[in-house]
C-alpha cells in the first residue's frame, strides 16, 4: 500500500505534505503511511482519504491493505463505478417522477433525457469491461463520465425550470 502511495504521489509531483493537505490528514499520518509504518493499522476513513485525494477509487487503498490482488481489486473497483452510477440513476429517476407527477406534459422531454443518461452509463459500463488494463483512468471512461455530467446537469437545470414554471407548457420550455 505505501508503494502505490509513493508511486501516485511522485505521478502528481506531490510531497508527503501536499498529500497531507489534499486528503485532509495530518503530516504525521501520510509520512507513516508512506514509510510502511505496519505497527499501526489504519482506519478506512483514512484509507479512503487517500485513495480518494490520489484519484482511486475510495475503497482502492483498503483492498491493497487487506491483500487483494490487482485483479480483485480492478473488479471491486468496477463495481463501486457501476454501483454509483445505478444510485445517480435512480436518484434522477425519482427527482424526474417527482416533476412529472406535477406537470404531466414534461414526459416525453425529461423521458428522452433519462434515455441519454442510460446509453452513457452503458457506455461507461462497456468501457469498463473491454479494459483489461489495472488502470481504470483511460480516455474513454473519462469522456463519458463527462457526458454523464452535462446530460445530469442538464436534466437538473431542466426540473428546475419546470418547477418555476406554470403548469401548462409555452413556448419557453427547454429544449
């Protein structure tokens, strides 16, 4: 484990306390850390503290702790994407019924935006399974988390719209 911080941190260019200030531990903790201090185990707020400030997954550090191998942990780490993405889904899906209850005539639109999100979380599942590397960081999974992004913003920016706006649909409504 303090391999994979040491070689992460020297990716980034940062010191023991830059990592210290991005994941919000104490100098002390990140230099032990780097130093494979084992006479202390480590909790997993601080593991997934690092993982997270290093740009792991935040169970990544706490899989090398614990002794998994790289394939075990390329596979957890798919899972938590995949299982983050089904809970952005899903939390969307209900925010979209919430508005839609309200003004039946946004279906169709707001329908059609939650078909975007689908394709680009299918997207990023099948990017995630045709990657045979132990790196998840590729071009790829990158782009179309970025489409998820905008598409999720802009269904956010279209409930809001709608919950300022009257019941009946107008010329105004987005497109």
């Amino acid at each position: 484990m303090s391999r994979a911080v040491r070689v992460r941190s020297a990716q980034f260019g940062w010191k023991a306390k830059d990592l210290a200030h991005y994941s919000g531990l104490s100098l002390s903790t990140v230099r032990s850390i780097q130093r494979h201090d084992a006479t202390r185990p480590r909790c997993r707020q601080t593991l997934r503290a690092l993982s997270t400030a290093l740009g792991f997954q935040p169970e990544h550090l706490l899989l090398i702790a614990r002794g998994t191998t790289s394939e075990e942990r390329r596979r957890a780490e798919k899972e938590s994407i995949l299982v983050r993405l089904g809970i952005i889904d899903c939390r969307l899906q209900e925010f979209v019924d919430k508005v839609v209850t309200r003004r039946p005539w946004s279906l169709p639109f707001l329908s059609g935006r939650l078909s975007d999100l689908t394709v680009i979380v299918e997207r990023i599942s099948t990017a995630l399974d045709s990657n045979d590397s132990e790196d998840l960081n590729t071009p790829e999974i990158h782009i179309a988390v970025a489409d998820l992004q905008v598409t999720a913003e802009h269904i956010l920016e279209c409930v809001h719209w709608l919950q300022d706006n009257p019941l009946t649909p107008t010329a105004e409504e987005p497109t």
